[in-house]
C-alpha cells in the first residue's frame, strides 16, 4: 500500500520479498504489481490512519475504472492483521 493525499494504492498478490516497499518508487511497484494494482479513494481524514506496507480489505463503492492501475471509491476500509 502507498498514499497520495486522498487516495491508497492498494496491491494485491505480491509477496513481499519480490520488492522493498521503502525502496522502490510508485512506478517500480506497479510495474512488479500489473495488473494488481487500485488506487483507492478514502475520506480524507482517514487517510492517516493507514501506513505504507500495512495489509488492508477493501470495499469498493461503486463502479471501478479499469485504467492502470484501476481506480475506485471505498465504502468500507479496514486493516487486516
């Protein structure tokens, strides 16, 4: 997971020795992730209460655009242990 002001850009399916999520850039990851990869807009004052590398579950508000990465709205956000 990574942030950008409002929105989280969730992963899904890489396994963590594939990268060092504190040393790859936005783009090197999305590369190792396609097509895994949504960027996930949340209410701005929650956006803090998620840390970059934390495992999350996501559900999605609506439609989702297809772009790379995909793009989306949540309804629901929580951290999973």
């Amino acid at each position: 997971m990574d942030q950008d002001e409002e929105r989280l850009l969730i992963v899904e399916g890489l396994d963590e020795l594939e990268f060092d999520i504190n040393q790859q850039s936005v783009e090197e990851i999305l590369k190792i992730a396609d097509p895994n990869a949504i960027w996930i807009t949340i209410d701005d004052d929650r956006v803090n209460d998620f840390s970059i590398g934390e495992k999350v579950r996501v559900i999605v508000d609506g439609g989702v655009n297809t772009s790379f990465p995909a793009q989306a709205a949540a309804k629901q956000i929580e951290l999973v242990e």
